[in-house]
C-alpha cells in the first residue's frame, strides 16, 4: 500500500545527520529496497536540477544486482532523464524517508514497456522525522477553489485535494495548468463536509506529472499554507483530529 505520510522531498542533512542514518550494509540496502517494491510504496525521480524536475514511479522488480524503475510514457521525459547529470531516489521505507543519488541508470523494455534498471546503491539514508500529520483523502471528497487569477484571467478552478496537514495540501489537476513551482494564489477556498469553509493562500512547491492507477496522467500540485487565519487553522485542525479518529480500529 503506497504510504501518503512521507513527502517525497529530497532531504538535506547535517554532517552528523548524513553519518546517524546512513545504511551502507549491501544486505539491509538491498531489504530495504526489496521492502519499498514489495509494498508499492512511490518513488520520486529528481532528475537535473530544481524540485520541477520529477517523476513519480514505482519499483517493479528487484534483481540480484539492482532493481527494475517504471519509467515515463513520455520518450522526450525518459530522454531528459538518461542524460541528467544528477538523479535522486525518494521514497518511503516503514514511515521513514529513503533517498540516495543514483549513478548508474540504464535503459531496458520489459513486457514491451520502457523501464529504467538501476544498481543498487553503495549506501543509502534513511531518515524519520516527522512534520505535520498529512491525511490522505478519498478521491473526491474535498475539492480546492482557485480564483481566476490563478489561471490568467480565465474563471476559477476547481481541484481535487489528495491530502491534506496543517502546513499544506497537495492538489490533483486533470488539466493542463500555468501554475508552477514558487507561484502564490490568495483567496482560495476549500469547503469542508460539515459545509465549513476555509479561505488562505498557497504557495506551489512543486508539480510533478503522476500516472494514476488507471493509466490516467493527472498533475500533482504540492502547495503549502502562506495566509492561514488562527481561527480557519482550528477548523482545519478539527477537521483532520476527526478525520484521523474515524480511520482508528
């Protein structure tokens, strides 16, 4: 099951925190990855530079020397990729964050499909820290307003909230957007079930291009609260306490 509590962030570290979770033992580098494909858990591809540049894929397949990557449906992507002089792993092993440069990256078809094999790394970090409680919604429970001048003056848009903290949202968008990395929004609106409605402003962090389960390809805003009142922040607050309680046994 695909873990929505890690931000696929790359993390950076403090010289003592790089030597405290590093994990250079082939065996339990190795685990740890059989472990990520195993249970389905995301994978973030940074590739070049800046957090725009990513993918988010899956582990296919582990082999004896390295492991099977999903690539891209999209060979100008995948091309961008291979020739990338700089590529992060990110993903989610037991609620804690797992990221490592990769070195080598090669291109293979599998089943007709073009896929990235990888060797597997000399060593790898792995980090739980955790920020805000994210809380993964059933698609299409809330929906996130944008105001038309979000979209250069065309009307206001309308988008799926995947999950939600007290720090930010991520949004689901099946259209095409302007929207980038950096870009603030005020005034957007979010209406919760108890008919509870939230105004704030966001600030995209990043946007990435998902391949649904479906096959559908969506884009993923990842945005955080810039203007959130005291008391619009309680509500939300209520919000995802009652929320987290309803999924408990």
């Amino acid at each position: 099951m695909m873990n929505p509590d890690v931000a696929l962030t790359i993390e950076s570290f403090t010289p003592d925190e790089e030597h405290a979770f590093r994990i250079d033992a082939p065996k339990a580098v190795q685990g740890i990855l059989r472990d990520i494909a195993r249970h389905n858990e995301r994978v973030a591809l940074y590739f070049d530079s800046g957090e725009e540049n990513v993918i988010i894929t899956v582990v296919l397949d582990v082999e004896p020397t390295g492991f099977i990557l999903d690539a891209t449906r999209d060979p100008v992507t995948n091309q961008k990729i291979l020739q990338s002089s700089r590529r992060y792993f990110v993903s989610a092993h037991l609620q804690a964050k797992v990221q490592f440069p990769i070195v080598q990256l090669e291109p293979i078809t599998r089943d007709g499909e073009s896929v990235f094999r990888i060797d597997f790394p000399e060593r790898l970090t792995r980090l739980q820290r955790r920020d805000f409680f994210r809380l993964y919604l059933p698609p299409g429970l809330l929906q996130c307003q944008l105001p038309s001048a979000a979209e250069g003056g065309q009307e206001s848009m309308r988008l799926v909230v995947r999950d939600i903290s007290e720090g930010g949202m991520s949004l689901y968008s099946a259209l095409s957007t302007s929207l980038k990395p950096g870009d603030e929004v005020q005034d957007c609106r979010l209406i919760l079930e108890d008919a509870t409605e939230i105004v704030f402003g966001l600030q995209v962090r990043h946007s990435v291009l998902t391949r649904m389960p479906s096959g559908e390809e969506r884009t993923c805003l990842g945005c955080r609260f810039i203007t959130l009142s005291t008391r619009m922040a309680s509500q939300l607050q209520r919000f995802i306490t009652r929320r987290q309680r309803e999924r408990l046994p």
